[in-house]
C-alpha cells in the first residue's frame, strides 16, 4: 500500500533552521520521493518503508530540539503527481 505523508517540524526555540534543515536531509537522503515547499516536507512510498523511515527519523529529529512539535497527515495513496484541475 502506498502513502504519502506530510510533515511539519516546528522546533520551539531561537536557533531552530539547523534543525529543521537536518531532518530534511535526513529524508533526502533515504531514497523515497520527497517534495518540499516553505510549509512542510512530502514524503510518498510504501506504507511499511515510509513509517520505518518516519519512525527513526522523527525521534532523532525530536530529540535534537529542546522543545518542538511536529505535524504528520498520512494520506492513503501516492499523491506525488497531483496537479490542480483549476
């Protein structure tokens, strides 16, 4: 089953861009699909393959702030090619 997944990290503290720029890379680098725009980081691919990845990823990135929060909406589908029909 494919998913894609949009995540949002927040980190709640002054110095919060190397953080945020980390996490990123990290998902780069793991082989999937992954879009990103001002707002949030799209990650798309197979369910099990997508959640692993999320799973290790999000308590490093988690664990590299003081104080954060981080936003995650799970779509069931492969939304990387969506084009607006308006």
């Amino acid at each position: 089953m494919n998913i894609s997944v949009e995540l949002t990290l927040s980190p709640l503290q002054d110095d919060y861009e190397p953080s945020i720029i980390n996490f990123i890379k990290n998902l780069r680098n793991s082989g999937l699909t992954v879009l990103e725009n001002p707002l949030s980081t799209q990650v798309y691919g197979d369910y099990d393959v997508v959640m692993n990845l999320l799973q290790k990823e999000m308590k490093t990135a988690l664990e590299a702030v003081e104080r954060g929060l981080l936003y995650i909406k799970i779509v069931k589908s492969d939304r990387s090619n969506y084009e607006p029909h308006f």
